[in-house]
C-alpha cells in the first residue's frame, strides 16, 4: 500500500495542479525503498505480478484519487471533514453489506447479530471512522502528497510496536529502513524553494 506515495505526488500533480521538485520525487523513491528495505529484511525478494497485486495497486490508486477529487471541495469549503467522513462510510457500509448479503446469504444472518461480533464491528468502525476525519483535516491545511508522505512511516511504527508487544524481532533492515524513512520525510515535506519540475 506504500504505493500512495507515488500516486499522491501523480495525482497532486495531474488532478490538483500542485507543484513537485526533483527533490521530492528522489526522496520519495528513497523513502519507498527504505520501507521495502524493513519490510523485506533485505531479502529483495520480488514479488510476481498476479491478481492480488494488481488489486492491491488498483485499490492504492483508486484511494489516492478520492483523496485528490476530495481536496478542493475541502480547500473551498464546500464540505467539511465529518460530512465526507459520513458519505464515504454509509457508502462503503452500503456496498460491504451488500456483498456480504450475496455471498453470505440469510445463514450468517446470526453472526452479525451476535453482541461480540457488534461490539468489535462497532469499536473498529469508530476507530477507522475517526482515523479517516483526522485524515480530512490534515487535507484542510496540507496537500495530498505531503499528508500521505507523513503517514508512510506508519510500517516502521507497527514494526517498533510489534518487538515492543509482540516480541518480534527488530533487524538492523528495520533499523537502516527507519533512518531513510525519516530522513526522507523530514526531507519531502522541507523543500527548497523554487526547485520544481516542469
């Protein structure tokens, strides 16, 4: 899902008209690489190209454009963050009820109404739905690319929680990963001024 990154900086530049330097292309490309770097263990193992792939490619780029037709509506106030938070959720509910509905007809009717499984449904819903407005609200004040920049470091998080909690082991790959991360977004979001590509 790192891919964001470069579908952010296409799409600020295609849709959004939004300025990009050299620098902020190389050190995206730096940054990318240092999390395949920690992901991959420096194993560098490719992955072949298959269906899931090229869902998950699809699903990067299709986030990263509702991300971008998104921002002006925002820049013009023409809606606000809990209103998109709202009609994102009620149609991703709509189309995931749906479908559970047509693979999961009438027989597990009784696992969604199960208090565990409504209470757990519950409690991930909320956290998504207040993780996305805290997203649109970041999207009021800084571009698309910027924003997305900033969260990329989230894998070398989950990997410093996992040694912490979950007694994974931390390699000198999530180390060196770590270091490029940070150094390329502290990197990205300081541009020089007046360095832009045409």
């Amino acid at each position: 899902m790192k891919t964001t990154i470069f579908f952010s900086l296409l799409f600020d530049w295609l849709i959004l008209r939004e300025k990009i330097t050299l620098r902020q292309v190389i050190f995206s490309i730096i940054l990318f690489f240092g999390l395949f770097l920690a992901v991959t263990e420096g194993s560098f193992t490719l992955l072949e190209l298959n269906l899931g792939i090229i869902v998950l490619l699809s699903v990067s780029g299709i986030w990263m454009f509702t991300h971008a037709i998104s921002k002006p509506m925002l820049d013009r106030k023409e809606i606000t963050s809990i209103q998109l938070v709202c009609i994102r959720n009620f149609i991703s509910s709509f189309f995931l009820i749906s479908t559970y509905f047509i693979f999961f007809p009438i027989k597990n009717i009784e696992l969604l109404l199960n208090p565990s499984t409504m209470f757990w449904g519950i409690l991930m819903g909320s956290i998504y739905g207040i993780g996305l407005y805290l997203w649109y609200k970041t999207l009021e004040n800084i571009n698309v690319s910027k924003a997305t920049i900033l969260i990329s470091g989230n894998l070398i998080f989950t990997a410093i929680f996992a040694s912490l909690l979950l007694s994974e082991i931390f390699t000198v790959f999530h180390l060196i990963g770590t270091i490029l991360v940070i150094i390329s977004i502290f990197l990205i979001v300081n541009p020089i001024k007046n360095e832009k590509l045409p």
